[in-house]
C-alpha cells in the first residue's frame, strides 16, 4: 500500500475497492450470445473529508488547521509527518525535482495535490482548499 493510499484508507474513501469480484464462468454455447449491453458504472461514494478532518481536529489536543498544513493534516491522520515521510509522499505523488529542493515549497504543492487527489477519489473537498 502506498504513503498515499494510507491516506484515502484513513478518511475511509475506496475501502470497498479491497475485493476484486469474481470472474464469471462462460461456458460456449452452440447459437451465439445475444448482445447485452455493459452495466452502469458504479457511482463513487462522496465521502465528507472536512466533516470528518473538523472532527479530528476538535479532539485533538494540538491546534492543527488542515486546511493549510500538509503536517497538521497528516497528523490528524495519524499518519508519520517527518520530513522523510513528506519527501516519500511527493516523490509517490510525482512532485516536480525543483520543489522537492526547499521543503517549503514542497509542503505548499504536496498539500494542494493531496487535497486534489482526495477529492478526484471521492473526497468532499471545498473548491477553495483547492485553488
């Protein structure tokens, strides 16, 4: 499992993706099938992210804010925060060679990209966190 998947299992968000369905039995038939037409592409459940990060964030005993700290919403998330572990979460999340040089810089596009990521997933994440 990835640093980033760790995430999105955290918030509860793809955890029903976890089994693969069964592959159905076709056993060959001397007329051939009738065309059937594909099923409809199961909807992604919305999972309400700042709900659930506001709740995390009320019974913490540090006042972390989330919704400008890629630290403070992996420590919500209980998930490591290091330096080394952001470094790891930008390099799986593609991040460009010349952020990853000043950490800074690194923080501010890792946590517009988790966010992003987050709500591409199925994530309820408001517009502006995402500007």
């Amino acid at each position: 499992m990835g640093f980033f998947s760790n995430i999105l299992a955290k918030l509860g968000i793809g955890k029903d993706d976890t089994t693969v369905p069964a592959t159905p039995t076709v056993t060959p038939t001397a007329t051939p099938a009738a065309p059937t037409t594909p099923a409809a592409p199961t909807p992604i459940e919305v999972v309400d992210v700042v709900a659930q990060l506001e709740q995390r964030a009320a019974t913490n005993p540090q006042k972390l804010n989330w919704r400008t700290s890629i630290v403070d919403l992996l420590k919500l998330l209980d998930i490591d925060s290091s330096l080394t572990a952001r470094k790891a979460l930008a390099t799986e999340l593609n991040c460009p060679a010349g952020l990853m040089e000043d950490s800074a810089k690194m923080n501010i596009w890792l946590h517009k990209t988790v966010l992003a990521r987050i709500a591409a997933n199925g994530g309820n994440v408001p517009k502006e966190l995402l500007d």
